[in-house]
C-alpha cells in the first residue's frame, strides 16, 4: 500500500511540473553554440555568452518569426512572433544577460523580447550591437534594466534598443553612429549624453521617449536625423556642443511641448532651410548661440516657423 501510494505522489508531482513547466522548457537544450567562437549557456535565471578561445567571436544573427495570427474584429490582424534563437524556450525567465570578453559582435535579435530582463553587460572588445538586439526587452520589469555601451562599438544599429524598458544608457566615447530608431519609445530614459565620438543620430532615434527630459554632448556630430527627437513631451533641454552640425532633419523635434529653446554652443553649417523643416511642428521659440555668432545664427534661424518667429540671443 505504502508503494502504490509513493508511486501515486510521484505521478501527481510529475503532472503538476509538467502544468507549471512547458514541456518544450523541459526539453530544452540549455547551452550550445551561438556564433563562430561563441558560446551560450543558461544558469538559473541567467544567460552567458561567452568566447571558446578560437574563431572571430561573432555572435550570429537571429530572425523574428510570426507564431500566431490572431483575427479580429473590423478585418484587423494582430501577430504574435518569435525568435529562432536558441534559447527562445527561457524567454521569459531569463533576468541577466552576461556577455563575455573575446565576443566581438552582438546578433540581430539576439536578446530581444526577453521580457523580465533587469541586467546587462557588455565588455570591451564588441564593436557592434545588432539590428532590434534589445528590442522590447525588459516589458515585465517596471524598474527598466541600465547598460553601458563601450567605446570599441562603432554603431548601435537600427532599432537595437526599441521599445525596451531601458532606464539609463551610458554611451562611451567612440561609438560613432547612433541608427535609425536605436532608442525609440524607450519611455524609462530621463537623460542621454551624446559622446564626442558620435557624428551621426540617424532618423527616430529617440522618437517617442516620453519620459527624456535632456540631452546634452556632441562635441563633433554633423547630423540629426528625421523625426530624432520627435514626440518627446518631457524634453525640456537640448544643449549640443558641435562645431560641425551641418543638418537637423525634418521634423526633429516635432511636438516637443516642453522645449522652447535650443543652445548651441558652436558656429554651424545649418542652412536656413534645413533649419525651418527641422523645427516644423516644434515650440521653439529661442536659439541660445556662441556669443560672437548672432549675426551668422540670424541668418540661419531668419524668419518665421510654423507662425512663429524664433529670436536668436547669446
């Protein structure tokens, strides 16, 4: 009787893990290969990716897949998807992810939609953070996740940190490009300082950060792209320190409510029409400039925006 009843309890513990635990989570590998010298491996709740000691330490790059298409009401469709990385089965468990000196890149997608995640590191060595790599990550931890981007990546690609619940970002001095959409809707940020070493922020950059209140640096950037700042309603300073801007994109800070003046603290290559499509659909309403380049800024900033007149001071 004893032993029937020991084998039930083992049965009745079985089908309760198996109802807690997703049986592909069961089944699921928990470390391999990710790249040409790169490994993984799952620990608890974190995730290692480290470098075996021989080939390029290039992470691969990883698609995103629909899972499910759900029909609604009106003709709609909604889509549900999935990455083919190899640990898609700890998604929503993984809280840390730990990359290791010797991995040299950072793959498309590899971390994106990993919902509770709260730590990152990334070492010296990487030199480029993928397309969408972070993408939404973070989504069920209210209190955002922090990294450091280090100064060997040369470009934060298209959409790497969009949509994440990204609470502070520091960027070391020698990335060069900020892409497309790199920290769009990432509504945790308050603050971003833009390195010396950045030239370029490309379009959306940071459009749609509802909580970025300042954004200050750029000793050497030459372009602001489309939309940039856009829909940004806490941002209240924008002071950028180049020498060598020579184009804001249309439409840069397009509904920024709470920005009414621009500094810059160096002479430009901003031509006046470059300038009146940057700041359509903006409440500027003032341009702080070096002292001895009133007259040059006059010229530049001339006219009216949108039914305002912006008035260029010291």
């Amino acid at each position: 009787m004893r032993n029937s009843l020991r084998g039930l309890a083992v049965i009745l513990s079985m089908s309760f893990c198996l109802s807690v635990f997703p049986a592909r989570i069961l089944s699921a590998d928990s470390k391999g290969t990710c790249g040409d010298g790169v490994k993984w491996e799952i620990e608890g709740d974190k995730l290692s990716i480290s470098y075996t000691g021989s080939g390029t330490g290039v992470m691969d790059n990883y698609n995103d897949e629909i899972e499910e298409k759900i029909d609604k009401a009106g003709g709609d469709e909604e889509y549900i998807y999935h990455y083919n990385y190899p640990w898609q089965a700890y998604r929503n468990s993984i809280s840390e992810v730990i990359v290791s000196e010797g991995v040299t890149t950072i793959g498309n997608h590899a971390f994106a939609m990993l919902t509770n995640l709260k730590k990152v590191a990334i070492p010296e060595g990487v030199t480029l953070i993928g397309k969408e790599a972070f993408e939404q990550s973070g989504s069920v931890n209210p209190e955002g996740f922090d990294v450091v981007i280090p100064g060997t990546v040369t470009s934060i690609c298209d959409y790497a940190f969009n949509g994440a619940y990204l609470r502070r970002v520091v960027i070391k001095n020698g990335v060069a490009s900020i892409g497309e959409g790199a920290f769009m809707d990432c509504n945790l940020l308050t603050s971003i300082v833009i390195p010396a070493s950045v030239v370029t922020i490309g379009n959306f950059a940071f459009y749609r950060c509802k909580g970025l209140v300042k954004v200050t640096g750029g000793a050497k950037l030459e372009k602001i792209g489309t939309s940039a700042f856009a829909f940004c309603p806490k941002l209240k300073t924008f002071v950028i320190t180049s020498g060598v801007l020579n184009k804001i994109g249309a439409y840069a800070f397009n509904e920024d409510k709470k920005l009414t003046v621009i500094s810059i603290k160096k002479t430009t290559r901003l031509s006046g029409t470059g300038v009146e499509k940057s700041l359509k659909g903006s409440f500027v309403k003032k341009v702080k400039v070096k002292a001895n380049k009133v007259k040059r800024y006059k010229k530049v900033f001339k006219g009216s925006v949108t039914g305002r007149t912006v008035t260029v001071k010291r």
